[in-house]
C-alpha cells in the first residue's frame, strides 16, 4: 500500500463517492434511479440503441451527449455484422462495470494503479438460441473474466479490490442474480 | 418525590432490567455495586432462550475461559473446553445465585412506554414506574427469513434454528440450509452426518479456522486486542455490525466447519438462494466471489496474527505460520435446483436473528426496526440496550463481552439518574 497517500491518483473522486453514500443513505428517493435505452431496427438483425437520459437525484437527467450503439450478428450467422452482438454488449458491459470498481476501490484503498486490463469469455451453447435442443438454455453457460492489473500492490491486495468490485458492482448483480424482465407492446 | 400516589397504582423502581440472560445479569451485577435501586424481569426462568432456543447438540463457540463475567468466582475446570447448552444454562444459574438480582421470574413485558418521568413497564404481573430501563433481551429473539421463503412450494416444510431441535425432528429426505455463518455450517454439517442429503446456501460469510498456530482463534482474537476493539474506532461501523457470525463450531475436537470440510462431506455447495420459481430454487452465480472475499479475509486475519506473534517475539514458541487452502469451488455451481427432483424435504433458514421489540412503545426504532443507539445508550433519555453486535466492542455480543458494556453503560445510567433527580427537585 501507498504511504503517501495524497500521490494515488485514479482519477475518482472518492470524496463525492462517498459524500454520495452519506447522503443517500439519509435520502432513499434520492437514490432511486431509472436506467433508459430505445432502440431502433435499421435492418436484418442490425439494431441501434440510443442511450441520452435517465431519472436520478430526484429529476430528469442527460448525458453530456447521446451514445449510439450499432448491434448486428455476424457474418457466420449470415447476417451483415453492422455492430457487436448484443451478447457481446453485455460483456462490455460487465467489463465497464467492473474496471469502474477496480478503480475506485483502488482510490479508496489508497491504491495507485498503473495497468488494468480484462479479457472476457463466455460460453454459449448456440442450439439453444435456434431451438434445436430444449435442454439448452439461450444464454451464457457461464462467464469468464481475467484481469490483469498492474499497480503499487500486492498479489493479495490486488485480488482483493477485484472481489470487492465484483462484490459492488451492478452488471455482476444483474448476471448473477435472475431480474423480472417484462416486456409489453404498445 | 410523591410515592404516596404512585404506591397504589403501581410499583416504582430506579431501573428495570429485562432479561435474566448473561447481559442482564451482569448489568444487575453493576448496578448492584453501584447501589442502584433496581429489578430484573424475566419472562422465563435465568437463562431463559439457552434453555428453549438452542438446539440439542449446539455447544458455545468460545472456549469457557471466555466466559468472564463480572464479579464471577466461577472456578473453571475445563477452560479450553466449550460449554454444552445445560452447562451454559448450570453456568448462568450459579452466577445468578453468585449475584443475586432482585429477579422477577416468570413476569413477561408487555409494553415499556413512556411516563411523565422516565418509563411505565407493563408485565403480566402488574406494572412499574422507573426512572431507567435497560433491554438486554437479547439479539436474536427472531429469525430473519428472507421474502423468498414465502414463495416455497406446500408440503415443503421451514424450520428456524429457534425451533430446530436435531435431525429427527425434520421431515425425512433431502434439507436446504440457507446460510453459511455459524449456525448453517453447524447444521448442515449435523444433518448430513444424519445421512440427510444437506444443500448449503453460501453467500457472504466469514471463514476462520477453529485453531491456529496451536491456539484457539478466540484466543488470538482476544490477545490481539480485536475482541476489544471498540465501536468509536471503527472507520464503518454500519458494515462492523452487519458482519456475520463466524464459521465456527464448539466441537471438542475442533474439526473445521468451513466449506472445504462440508463439500468433502458430501454437502452440495450451492450459492446465495435468490428466488424459488414454479417449484425450482435460484442461486446466485456469485459463489466463487463469496469465497474468495471470505479466504482472502481470512489470509488478512493470520496475517495479522502472525504479525502480532512476531513483534512479540512468540515465534519461536509456536508452530509455524500456514494458510488454510482456498475454499475449493466446483466450475459450474448449481443456479437451478428442482425441488421434486432434489428431494428437498424441508428448508432450514439460517440467515440470522433480529432482536424483537415488538413491545418497546418508545419511538426508538429506524425504518428497518433496529433500535437507535450510540454503544447502547438508546436515543430516548434512560433508555438502554445490551448485547447487540458490536454494541461498544467487538466482543458486545458475547458472555465475555456483558461485563464491559454493562460497567460503562451503568456508568452511563447513574449519571442519567442523578440528573433525573435534579430535575426533578428542580421542577
């Protein structure tokens, strides 16, 4: 660990982080947020998802600016691979949400990192999607991250910022936990 | 004062003291000393939930020489030993006989509200007027289940470790336990040595080994200062109070209790239980991290241990510092379970206890029902609470930890009373 703790610098601010859990511990309604994506059809399987706002802190929020993804299969599944595919989404997804944490339980660890890098693989059983074999479910038979991480700590110290963000982090939740998932046509 | 009008209605007291378990008769101890004019109640006899809530073969998970209470002339002839349920409750009656309180037994609390001055307590053997009441009912007076236990299909039935006697008394076939802290890994391990197929349900939970280095792990924890650790240190006191019993177990052979030693058993490993639908249990996929964090904290306790050891220069003197091997996790985990085909008979929940104030009529409790206190100097003037996790220490929560808490927070009460005292006259 550090000794000097005001060099660590991840570029977190810890201090609204955990200004930001003092308050909304005080403040429930305040913590309530709601997560927002549309999405549009272009063409075949190729979809792109609008993401601008969403609900938090009690009002409407915007993004500085709207992020577009492109989602498309690839050309094995004869498709025209405009964008990742969606289950490849959700791997970045866990990625992202995971290197969050790793940074900022570094930050608040006194941690410096200088490197952190994950690869993802996850299994599939593709019969499943396609309806060749009822006994296979559609999504992942399991998900497979490896971090490497270079920074001013030890193995252990290192091991345990990444249990503690996935012990944080929302995607991991979302992926390891079963969600209520409706879906209604207007 | 006019007692002369109290005197007819009701009976008045300087503290009422509810509960005859180890905390409240350390408290009566110290009050006593102090010369506070006090009563205990006690619903039941002394001892009254380690007589009626345990199960038969649950022994305490600290060696009997962490059993100090104050005062006590208790002469130990087995300290490293770990007391049986009748010899807590032999231990706590002769203590009580040693300290005497002025016990009501069998005189169960229907409501603590608040008086003009200080309290009324309502028993249903009459009522009392004082000026202080100290809680030491205990932390874990009910199971905590979770919502998903309503969601369980019929026929399959749910026990508490509160009502869980032995394994005869669980319907035949297959057992879930839900919970890894102390009380599942005990009972998981109890059932399937019964020859019951045991389904373990591990989420977050704390791993230690019940010897190290050639010593108990209390023992460490208590030389090394971290039992006394106290609550004004803690840099996340919320997190310190929510952590798990300890994966421990008071077997006179001090065979480990952990996940390793229950798998090599043959108890299937499963994660958190998160869901029951259409008749199929959901685990969370969050097993493999749930054992890392635990072995990883484990690795800091020894440690810390081992550190502590060697600035004492006590290395030499002891067998040499080893790491337990990680907890070994199966590479698919089970996340789906039928529950006809298992062969689950019945669900065991032992996922914790809150204590019950049902009847404290004090607004004293949060949104999530836990009492507001700073180290058991409840948020209502002449209220106190004893016993909870992590209440003024570390070690709030257990026998060895009643005294401490119970000399402060006695302290805390005759200042109370004397400053009731001047407003009284001053009124």
């Amino acid at each position: 660990m550090a000794t000097n703790t005001s060099t660590v610098d991840n570029g977190v601010n810890v201090t609204a982080l955990l200004g930001a859990r003092e308050a909304l511990g005080k403040a429930p309604e305040a913590a309530q947020f709601k997560w927002r994506a549309s999405c549009k059809w272009v063409k075949g399987t190729h979809s792109r998802s609008t993401i601008e706002g969403y609900y938090g802190l009690g009002a409407e929020q915007k993004h500085r600016r709207a992020f577009e993804f492109d989602a498309d299969h690839p050309d094995v599944f004869a498709s025209e691979d405009q964008g990742a595919t969606p289950v490849e989404l959700v791997l970045a997804g866990l990625a992202s949400c995971l290197t969050a944490g790793v940074a900022a339980v570094a930050q608040m660890r006194q941690i410096q990192l200088r490197s952190v890098s994950a690869t993802l693989e996850a299994g599939m059983d593709i019969r499943g999607i396609l309806g060749a074999d009822a006994d296979v479910r559609n999504g992942f038979d399991g998900v497979k991250v490896t971090y490497e991480i270079d920074a001013d700590a030890s193995p252990e110290d290192i091991r345990a910022l990444v249990a503690q963000s996935q012990k944080r982090s929302a995607v991991y939740d979302i992926l390891t936990n079963p969600t209520n998932v409706t879906v209604e046509v207007k | 004062m006019n007692d002369g009008a109290l005197r007819d209605a009701r009976r008045h007291v300087a503290v009422v003291v509810i509960g005859a378990g180890h905390a409240g008769l350390a408290m009566s101890y110290w009050l006593s000393r102090r010369g506070v004019d006090h009563i205990v109640l006690e619903r039941g006899e002394v001892a009254h939930t380690w007589k009626t809530e345990r199960w038969d073969s649950l022994r305490l998970l600290t060696p009997n020489w962490q059993s100090r209470l104050p005062g006590s002339s208790h002469e130990e002839q087995d300290p490293d030993g770990f007391r049986t349920m009748p010899e807590t409750v032999a231990f706590l009656e002769a203590y009580a006989r040693q300290v005497a309180p002025p016990l009501y037994t069998r005189t169960r609390v229907d409501a603590v509200r608040p008086a003009s001055r200080g309290y009324e307590v309502d028993t249903d053997q009459g009522s009392w007027a004082c000026d202080a009441v100290v809680l030491a009912t205990g932390a874990c007076n009910r199971p905590a289940i979770p919502a998903v236990a309503a969601a369980l299909p019929a026929g399959i039935e749910s026990v508490s470790p509160l009502q869980y006697r032995n394994p005869d008394a669980l319907p035949e076939g297959g057992v879930l336990v839900v919970g890894a802290s102390a009380s599942g890994v005990q009972l998981a391990e109890e059932l399937q040595a019964a020859g019951r197929q045991v389904t373990l349900c591990v989420g977050e939970h704390v791993r230690v080994p019940r010897t190290y280095r050639g010593r108990d792990i209390q023992w460490w924890m208590d030389a090394t200062g971290l039992m006394d650790q106290r609550y004004e240190e803690l840099d996340d006191l919320e997190r310190a109070r929510n952590v798990a019993s300890l994966q421990l177990a008071g077997n006179p052979d001090r065979r480990p209790v952990d996940i390793n030693a229950l798998s090599a058993q043959g108890v299937r490993v499963a994660g958190r239980l998160v869901g029951v639908s259409q008749g199929k249990l959901q685990f969370s996929g969050s097993l493999r991290n749930v054992c890392e964090l635990a072995d990883l904290k484990l690795v800091r306790l020894l440690k810390s241990i081992d550190e502590w050891a060697t600035a004492r220069g006590m290395n030499g003197a002891l067998p040499a510092a080893e790491r337990p091997s990680p907890t070994h996790v199966e590479a698919s985990p089970p996340l789906i379970l039928d529950l006809a085909r298992s062969g689950i008979q019945s669900v065991l929940w032992a996922t914790g206890f809150r204590p019950d104030y049902r009847w404290l009529q004090v607004p004293v409790l949060d949104a999530k029902g836990r009492i507001l206190h700073d180290g058991g100097v409840v948020r209502a003037p002449g209220l106190y609470v004893l016993g909870l996790p992590f209440l003024r220490r570390r070690k709030s929560t257990l026998i060895d930890g009643a005294g401490g808490d119970a000399e402060e927070l006695s302290a805390h009460l005759l200042t109370h009373l004397a400053s009731a005292a001047r407003a009284v006259q001053g009124a």
